[in-house]
C-alpha cells in the first residue's frame, strides 16, 4: 500500500514536472498580419530547427490583437507594423506594465510595371490614382495612351490592406483591379502584360519582364528602406512587457535580430537592416 502511494506521489511529481516543462517551452505570438502571414512561419521554422522542444502558437488577426494579447496576459511576444498607439500605452500604463518594443527589421513594397513600359517613377497619388482606378489610362499619369490593368494581392493578404494604408490612402481598390494568390503570380502577370502595374517584395523586382518603380523619385531599395526615404515601407516591431518577458521570448527574439534571423527576412522578401547599423541587444 505505501509502495503504490509513494508509485502515486512519484508519478504526479513527473506529470507536474513535464507540465512545468511544456509551460516553460511554449511560446505565443499575437498580432500583425503582415508579420504572421509569411514571415511569420519562416522565422518560427527557422528558429525551430534549434529549438525542437519548443511549442510557438502564431495568431494574426491584426496589430491591435497582438498588444491586447499582451495586455491580457495571454501572449508573449505582440507582432506589430506599427508603434503602440497613445491608447495603447495607456492601457498598459493603467495596468501597471510597461511595453518594450524590439525592432526585427522592415515590410516595404515595390510598385512594378512590365519593362516595356517607359515610365521610370511615379509620384505618391499617380500611384493612388492608378490603383483606386481614379486614373483609368496611362496617358493621364504620363504614360502612353492605352489601359492600366492592375494586379493586386487577394483581401486575405497581408499586404492587400498594407498597401492601402501605404499607397492609397485606405481608398478602395479599382474594380476592375484583379486579385491574385501569391507575389510571384503578380510578378508573372506584369511581366506578360505591357498595360499592367501591381505591387511586389523589393527582391522580386529583377524579375525578368519586370521593373521597380520609382516613388516620389526614390528607388525601392534596401538602401532607401534604411534611410527612410522610401514611402512604401515602415519598420516591423515585436513587443513584450518590460520585465515579464520569458526565456523562450527573449531567445526567439535574440534570433530574429541575429545574422541568420534577418537572412529569413531578406529571403521572406521583407527588408532587414544594415548588419553595421543593427541595433544593441534588446535585453
């Protein structure tokens, strides 16, 4: 009888015991679809390979999502391409917490058109205009006279409402404006149609049959990202609470800001910093 309850008391300590364990190895993300539709799950994958106990659980149902994640206590990391907002810090400070923002690195886009086309830049509401379908003819942004067909991303992208924000001042897209699955399917778009524009990552414009264009007269490029310069592109944030933060969050986000985290960015197609400007440690 005492052997069995102390069998008993010997098994509940190691159920306790791989509880504390599972506890202590997951990690929950919360917030931005821009950061969780793609770069997301490469990042995770990556770090992964080093970390094979770890459990991470990704959620992208906004921004917004991820610093009430926070907030609530029910995430670790809040994925955000945008600052916390004045309430947003409010709420934080309500509660006693602070919020700590790490940044991982940049999301910008590129407007491209089929390399026949002669235009070399737009400015900022030719652009708007061309994908709002305010301007239905190239001739009206300088352009030949013939139709503008548009290529953009499904409304269940990421960057359909990205590039809104950015490009067109969250302006309705054209009607006519056709929506495609993947990048790479715009890509192969533009370049088969001399009439067409769409967006792309910065990395996809070498693409044979495509050009980047200019915005405002400055280049889609990494160099023009980390100037600031480029006006299609903001700075990509994980956040934490200031003094809460776990060893697993703390770790996924020490290798997110390392060389090898910043090449799965670049190779996500999003823009990583200048390893000669990379920030100090963020803990």
């Amino acid at each position: 009888m005492m052997k069995s309850a102390q069998r008993a008391g010997f098994a509940m300590v190691l159920a306790l015991g791989a509880l504390t364990a599972t506890a202590a190895d997951r990690l929950v993300i919360k917030g931005s679809n821009t950061f969780g539709e793609e770069l997301g799950p490469s990042l995770i994958e990556a770090y992964r390979r080093g970390h094979t106990n770890v459990t991470i659980e990704l959620d992208r149902e906004g921004s917004a999502s991820g610093f009430l994640g926070l907030l609530r206590g029910e995430a670790d990391i809040g994925a955000s391409s945008r600052h916390a907002s004045e309430d947003e810090l409010r709420q934080a400070q309500s509660r006693g917490v602070a919020l700590r923002a790490h940044a991982i690195g940049y999301y910008g886009v590129a407007v491209i058109v089929n390399s026949a086309n002669p235009l070399q830049g737009l400015k900022h509401e030719q652009v708007c205009d061309l994908f709002t379908g305010a301007a239905r003819s190239w001739q009206e942004v300088g352009g030949p006279e013939a139709p503008v067909r548009l290529f953009i991303r499904d409304p269940s992208s990421g960057t359909y409402l990205g590039f809104q924000e950015l490009a067109m001042e969250r302006k309705p897209y054209a009607g006519s404006a056709t929506p495609l699955p993947d990048y790479g399917a715009i890509v192969d778009a533009v370049a088969a149609d001399p009439n067409a524009i769409g967006y792309a990552p910065m990395n996809l414009t070498s693409h044979t049959g495509v050009r980047g264009l200019r915005v405002n007269g400055v280049p889609s490029t990494v160099v023009a990202v980390n100037e600031g310069a480029y006006p299609y592109s903001r700075t990509l944030w994980l956040y934490t609470v200031r003094g809460r933060e776990s060893t697993e969050a703390k770790s996924f986000i020490r290798f997110v800001q390392s060389q090898a985290g910043q090449q799965v960015l670049s190779d996500a197609g999003f823009v990583r910093h200048f390893e000669s400007r990379l920030w100090f440690p963020s803990f």
